[in-house]
C-alpha cells in the first residue's frame, strides 16, 4: 500500500501525525502511551514514524481515549480531542 493512501478513513502519514498530536496533548512518551493503549513502545514508535499503522481495533482504541478526553473536566482537552476527531477521524470507519 503506498504510503499517502487512505487506511481505515485516516490519510497516511496523517496516522503518524495523529499518534504524536495525540501525545504531546497527553503530556505521554511513547512508551506511556503504549502502556494506556495496553501496547508496545515499538508499536507506536511504527504508528508515529509511518513504518506501520494501526489496526481498525486500535483506531478505535485511539477514537475511545479521544472520547474520554472531550469528557474531561479540562476544557483545553475537550477542544483538544473535538478537532482531533474531526481532523483525522472517520466516524463511518470506526464502526463495528
């Protein structure tokens, strides 16, 4: 699959951009961020360098935390996960 193709309803490289927006929002290394997502570091090394992407269950991990942080009593977060979502995020593509 080239590299700049849609994957489950996020555009590539934009996966990567999305992992690392995601942290540094967080205030999580990598490694801490795989630790939330019950993951490896390698793994979200790959996802945030373009090497790999996630799977269609781990883009709804990613979509779950995003939720639970438009849910939070900070309201830098809620904003924060709001234009995420829509940013890099489709809905139809998050579905069971």
């Amino acid at each position: 699959m080239a590299f700049h193709q849609e994957y489950l309803g996020v555009q590539q490289p934009a996966i990567g951009q999305l992992i690392r927006e995601l942290r540094q929002t967080l205030g999580l290394t990598q490694e801490k961020l795989a630790a939330q997502l019950g993951l490896t570091f390698p793994t979200i090394n790959r996802w945030e360098n373009g090497h790999a992407k996630p799977s269609r269950l781990a883009l709804r991990q990613i979509d779950t935390l995003l939720r639970q942080m438009s849910e939070s009593s900070n309201i830098t977060l809620q904003e924060h996960s709001q234009v995420m979502r829509r940013k890099y995020l489709s809905s139809k593509e998050l579905e069971v």
